[in-house]
C-alpha cells in the first residue's frame, strides 16, 4: 500500500529503485547478498560468507548457486557450491583459477554486494540415516563440507567416511575444521590423500578403497573432483554392480575434442563476427569477440547461456549431435559451430 502510493511521487521510476539505494537487498527485480566475512582457507582460497535478500531460498546441504560479479564494468556469472550447513546463511569456498574465482579470492570485501540466482541440485544426502562414503579431490569438497557440516552435529548416529585428496597438506581445505569435527564426532572418519608423496587412489582394482573403507560396497557414496576422478569412480561403482549407490557432481562437463569443422559465427544483434574451430564453443567465439553473452555454469547444466538460432548449424560437443533448426534455442557454452551461424545475440 506504502509502496503503491509513494509510486505518485517517484514516477516514471518504481520505488523499490530508490529503495535499493538505501539497501541493497530490498530489490524486487534482482537478487543480492551482501558479504559478511571474507575467511582465507589455504593457499589461493577464501569462504565468503554472504546475508541474502528477498527471493532467496534456504539452501540444502550440497547444492549450489550462480554467482554474479561486476569487472571492468561488465557483470559475470559463475557457479560455486555452498560450503555453509543447510540452514545457515550462505557461503562459498573459492579458489582463484579463473578470471571470475581470481576476482572474487583477491577483490572481495565484506560489505560488498554479490548478485545471486536461488539455489539448486540434486546432489544432496539421503532422506534416511544410512552410511555414508565422501571421495572428493581438490575444490570437489566444498558441496561435501556442507553436508559433513550439516549432518554430523546434529545426528548422534551419523556413519561418514570423507577420504579427501590433495596435492600437499596445505593444499588440504579445511583441513583444522575436519580434524576437528572427527575428534569431537566418532561417527565422522576422515582420510587425507596427498597425492605429492601418496600418489592418486588406484581405481583399476578395488584393493586401494578396500584398505581405506573396507565396506565402501555397502555405504550410499558420494564423489566430487576432477572429472577424471569421476570417471574413475563411476567405472568402478559400475563394474562392481553399486552404481545406483553413488551419486556424483560435477564441477565441468566431458566436451569432445574435435567435433566438426568449424565455421563462422554472425552475431546479428551485436553486429559482431567470430571464426571458431570446431572444438571452441559459441558462448567462447561470441566471448572472445567481445559479444556480451549470457551465461551463468558453462557446463552445460543451468540453461542461462540459451539464444535462439537464426540460421546455420551446430554440433552439441558433449553428444555429437546436430541442430539446424531456425529459432531453436541452443546452449552455447556446449555447442559449436558447423559452417557459417547466425545468432540472435
């Protein structure tokens, strides 16, 4: 009703534009956070930790959101899972690879103002108490921690084996915290892996997983890493007949190498022009010519990067498959083109 009326007095704009001047998070148009603490983990990594404002929903341990940073002017989008327990407020656990993840480890201050999409993914803990096996490499544990984070201090009869791999202990996030939270919960068994003087864990055969976590058959098992860790213990899962036990999330998506030809890339609205190989994606050609593409999880999995395509035809770099349909929407951080393509972007 306030609202409404103090629309008289602010027209042609809305009042929730002055509103956000004010605060931030009042927004009705766009979602935001504002950074309450900016924490340093190890080497090239920060926990940014962030109050959200309306439209956001409580996040479940284990899911992610999009995040969007302003550089140079022009706003990017990237994924990141939130490390924070479920029903707390958010956080992310970033390491700086990447022009976006470098931004936000060595620019972020508290106060400043995160753009947000709700959270999602279905890379979460089961419904029923069941044991559990965490494998994760690298960042790959940061979905993982909000789930330790989640269940092992509120559940007296939690069973989690984490066995985490990186290069160096002080490569090892959270490394304090976990040794930490397996002294105080006998249900909690963390393995550390470095891969420096260890060497990977050896999934051609089961006997380096039976010497880490005798019963990993029986437990509901969770992996998160590097893709070739996933392939790894997917095959594994699979040719000893408990692939529906395990459940996998991953931070990249397989493309093929060489999937056509390549060609030239029309974008009509931006009156711009891009040669591309066959193995570059559009949303990179487009990048690359300085077209402002939308985009949020280059992966293939959050559908923000979708325009519709005008004319020509493009290979889908995970399957192989075509389109040439004319005002199709097509994902262009998964596609390339064949031949000359036009784009309405």
């Amino acid at each position: 009703m306030a609202l409404s009326a103090a629309s008289v007095f602010t027209a042609p704009r809305h009042p929730q534009d002055f509103l956000q001047l004010v605060n931030p998070l009042s927004s009705a148009r766009q979602l935001r956070g504002v950074v309450t603490s900016v924490t340093p983990e190890c080497s090239g990594s920060v926990t940014i930790a962030f109050r959200p404002g309306r439209g956001w929903h409580a996040h479940e341990a284990g899911q992610y959101a999009r995040i969007g940073v302003e550089i140079d002017g022009v706003r990017q989008w990237r994924s990141y899972s939130l490390s924070a327990p479920a029903g707390q407020d958010p956080a992310i656990t970033v390491t700086a690879v990447g022009r976006v993840s470098r931004h936000l480890v060595e620019s972020t201050r508290v106060g400043d103002v995160l753009f947000l999409a709700p959270p999602q993914g279905d890379f979460l803990l089961p419904t029923g108490p069941r044991p559990l096996l965490m494998l994760t490499a690298g960042s790959g544990i940061t979905p993982v921690m909000s789930m330790i984070r989640t269940l092992v201090p509120r559940r007296p009869d939690a069973d989690v084996v984490l066995i985490h791999s990186a290069r160096t202990p002080q490569d090892a996030l959270f490394r304090a915290e976990l040794a930490t939270l397996a002294a105080d919960h006998d249900g909690l068994h963390v393995v550390h892996r470095y891969t420096a003087t260890d060497g990977r864990i050896d999934f051609t055969s089961p006997a380096d997983l039976d010497a880490l976590c005798p019963d990993w058959r029986s437990r509901k098992a969770y992996v998160c890493g590097p893709a070739e860790l996933l392939d790894d213990a997917s095959q594994m899962w699979h040719d000893h007949h408990v692939a529906d036990a395990l459940s996998v999330e991953r931070f990249e998506t397989a493309l093929l190498a060489d999937a056509g030809a390549g060609g030239r890339v029309v974008f009509e609205k931006s009156d711009k022009e891009a040669v591309a190989d066959g193995s570059t994606t559009l949303l990179e050609a487009g990048e690359d010519a300085g077209v402002l593409m939308p985009h949020g999880c280059r992966m293939g999995i959050c559908r923000s990067c979708l325009v519709p395509l005008r004319a020509g035809q493009i290979k889908d770099l995970r399957t192989g498959e075509t389109h040439a349909d004319e005002g199709e929407l097509i994902q262009t951080c998964i596609s390339a083109p064949c031949g000359t393509v036009h784009l309405d972007v």
